[in-house]
C-alpha cells in the first residue's frame, strides 16, 4: 500500500511527482520503521513525547509542537529555500553556477561525503537508546527523544539525496545506512566515536556538547557545497542542530551547578566527599570532557589529507562560514601545522592551505567549544571553588593524524609511551569513574522532581513550566 507522502512526511520537494523516487521510499521506510523499533529509544513507544516537529521549512512550520507517540512521529524531508542565481563560493569554479544534479565526475565523492554524514545520525539514535531508562527528569526525558528524532529526520534527508541523485548506488547505500549498527562487531558504523558506548547522562550531555558540535561544523562545511541539494539540507539541518547543542551545554551547566552547591553544603572540594553526596566530582567532570573532546578532534580527519584538498577544489566541501575568507580559491595559501618532531620536541610545517581544509575547520570548532568552558568556568568561579575547567591539548589521546602516534598529556607536553599509558586513569575516565556515574542513574519520572545530581534548568520547554508533564508514560 503507498503512502500518502505529504501527510505521512512532510516535504518541500515535491515528492509526489517522482513515481521512481516513490518506489524507492516505499521500499526503504518499511526498513527505517523496523529499524526505529528495534534501535531507536528503548520501551517507550506506548507513551506520548511532547515534541518538535517540522512541518514546513518557513519560520512558522519548522517547529511545530505538540504530544506525538514515538511510533507516528512524521519524519519530514525539507531543502532551505533556494538562493536566487547562487554561485559555487570557493575552489577551482569559484563563481561559476551551483550544481542542481551530480557531475560525473564527482559522483563518488559525493556519495562518500553523504554517506559518511548520513552514518552518523542512526548512530546516535544507537549509542542512546536504553537511555530513557534512568532520565533525570521528564524534562531531560523529552530533550533525549528529540534529540533521537532529529537524528532520525536528518537520515531520512541524507537518504532523500541518495535515492533521488546517485540511483542504484544510492539505493544500496542507504540500504547499507540500516545495516550497518553502533559498536557492531562486525559491522560498526563508519566513525570511531559514533562506536562508544553512551551508558550514562554524564556521556549524554558531553556528546551533545563535544560530538554534536563537531556535527554543526560538518553541516557548515557542507553547506558551502556546490551541490545545491545538498547545500540547501544541510542549511535547514543546521536549524534543528542547535537543539542538540544547547542540550549538551544547559546540561553539563546543569551538573556543574549542583556539584557546586553539595561543595558548598560539605564545605569541602574533596571528590570523595562530593560523591558521598551523590554529586559527580569536578576532576571527574574534567575526565570526561577529555574523552569526548579528544575523541570528537579525530571526527575532522587528518590534519593534511589530499581528499580534503580535492573536496575544496571540487567545489563539494569547503570550510565553515566560508565567506567570512578573502581568498575563496586557496591555491597560494599555507598553514603552519604543528607536529611531533620524534625526539620528544614538536616543529612547525607549513602545509598547503587546501591540504589543510580539515585543521581550518578543526580549529573554528575548538574556539567554539572553548566558549562553553568559559562559562561553565564562570559558575565555578563565582562559587568560589578553585578548579577551572580546560579544554586538553589537540596533541592529547589523538587516534587520527599527525599527533596520533604520540604521547602528550593534556597540557600538549609529550612524554615518554610508557609515562603517558603509566598516567591514564589521572586523564581519562576509569571503569569506577564510569561505575560511579552510573550508579547515579535511577530514572525521576515524576513531572517536576529532578535526580539529586544535576540541577534544575533555568525554564521548560516552549513557554510550558518545569512542571509540565513533557513525557507521558
């Protein structure tokens, strides 16, 4: 039976007038609902989620609001409206006509840079799934389950583009999108870190923050493209990633906030006692932001990558906020790349500038992670506890690129293999910090009330007070 596709989901385009396209959906939505089942939130089908849902890509439409059971939620599939006369902003064409189809030539590269960004959203649903479990509040509840369908809509546009430009490739690669599960033995999804178990909240909130961002600045990055179909998604995807974000952000605030205030009931900092308070730790909270930000630096690549410099060329990835550059060709420029000099010192080389489109892009995004520590800072100091928060260095616990192979603390000083694997568990969180968090986790779910290890947020959801019952169970 076909599917009435501007009722069940939403679109802007047109998706009615393709028969081919029709077929192609009708065989793959079967496949996602199985999927959303099976992986999407853990047991909460039954209960209604008071939700988000984009009904159209004009400023009324995209943020709809209402009580929706996670079952019938309409994944809508929405382009931002077209540029007038829009030109290719960067590389070899620099001002030449965007693309409306795919050039021959780029197919392939094309299909990678959408598969690869299309892996990443079913990941997240995956790696957060049994989360609802031990929810803080129906507050948080709720922010989960929309962050969970976001993610889920942001597949059905990158699987949009593949079935309606790239064919039979398409079609199998989004198929491949189903099959493919997080931290699968034997099929993983594609990036390491979309493959780390999301056990906790303390995880949740950092992921949303650290691996998320990185998320906004791939969309940047695409959003400059050359492909105008794919420009003009990943434009209203970057609408609904702001959520996301600011979940990550309120919510380690959030924990900060209440350590904070069990500090000051102890009268002490000591970490032992703040956890005997059932408050999570600021050296822990240090822990973790190592982790997940050394862990969401690898996400941009290496540092000098010829694909890198040959998606810029082409004109199908450019940087972010690309026209904030004066020279949106790039073929004079250099970037000085720090790397380790193999005798325990580090030395400076100068990287073509197209080369180095993966560092351009790393680097905007730790100037705008550094932002959230500053205020995360500002709490602790007007507290009047004495421990800063930091990002590490990019040299710290890298898995990809230049500093991969050396051994640096978090301050950037590289050390000896043996000192710095000896010095671990005083950087990176160990199984009891990781026990500790969890044993914290036991599900408030009664409107209003909040777990005794994070606080209370400063207002609700869509003008609705705290108390409002966001999640019916």
């Amino acid at each position: 039976m076909a599917f009435d596709y501007q009722e069940r989901i939403p679109n802007n385009v047109d998706l009615g007038s393709n028969p081919n396209l029709l077929r192609a959906l009708e065989h793959w939505q079967p496949r996602f609902r199985d999927w959303w089942r099976e992986l999407g939130p853990s047991d909460f089908f039954a209960g209604e989620v008071f939700l988000r849902t984009a009904t159209s890509a004009d400023a009324k439409g995209w943020a709809s609001y209402g009580p929706v059971r996670l079952p019938e939620y309409r994944w809508g599939i929405f382009l931002a409206p077209p540029e007038e006369d829009r030109r290719i902003g960067f590389g070899d064409e620099f001002g030449a006509p965007v693309w409306q189809q795919v050039p021959g030539e780029h197919r392939a590269s094309l299909r990678r840079l959408i598969v690869t960004q299309a892996d990443t959203e079913p990941a997240s649903v995956e790696q957060q799934r049994r989360l609802g479990h031990t929810c803080p509040s129906l507050y948080d509840l709720r922010n989960l389950f929309q962050v969970n369908v976001e993610e889920a809509r942001h597949l059905w546009a990158m699987v949009y583009l593949l079935h309606a430009y790239f064919g039979r490739d398409g079609r199998e690669e989004a198929e491949a999108l189903l099959e493919r599960h997080s931290g699968d033995r034997d099929s993983p999804r594609i990036l390491s870190t979309f493959n780390e178990p999301i056990a906790d909240w303390l995880s949740f909130f950092m992921f949303t923050y650290f691996t998320d961002r990185d998320g906004k600045y791939q969309l940047k990055c695409l959003a400059e493209s050359a492909f105008d179909p794919l420009s003009r998604t990943t434009r209203f995807m970057l609408t609904e990633e702001g959520h996301h974000l600011f979940v990550g952000d309120s919510g380690i605030a959030r924990i900060i906030r209440r350590t904070l205030a069990v500090m000051k009931e102890a009268g002490s900092d000591d970490p032992e006692r703040v956890r005997g308070r059932g408050a999570i730790d600021l050296p822990t909270l240090q822990r973790y932001i190592n982790f997940w930000f050394s862990s969401s630096l690898d996400l941009f690549g290496a540092e000098v990558s010829s694909n890198a410099a040959s998606n810029f060329a082409s004109g199908l990835k450019g940087r972010p906020d690309e026209a904030r550059f004066a020279d949106h060709r790039a073929v004079e420029g250099r970037l000085a790349i720090e790397k380790a000099d193999g005798k325990g010192g580090i030395e400076i080389e100068e990287a073509p500038l197209r080369s180095a489109m993966n560092e351009v892009a790393r680097r905007a995004y730790i100037k705008d992670c550094a932002q959230g520590v500053v205020r995360w800072n500002r709490l602790i100091e007007k507290a009047g506890a004495d421990f800063p928060l930091r990002l590490p260095s990019p040299r710290f616990h890298r898995a990809i690129g230049l500093w991969a192979e050396a051994a640096a603390d978090p301050e950037g000083k590289i050390l000896p293999p043996e000192a710095s694997a000896a010095r671990q568990e005083e950087w990176l969180p160990t199984p009891e910090d990781r026990a500790f968090v969890k044993d914290l986790m036991h599900a408030v779910a009664e409107p209003g009330r909040m777990a005794g290890w994070i606080a209370r947020p400063a207002y609700g959801v869509a003008n609705l007070p705290l108390d409002y019952e966001y999640v019916r169970l």
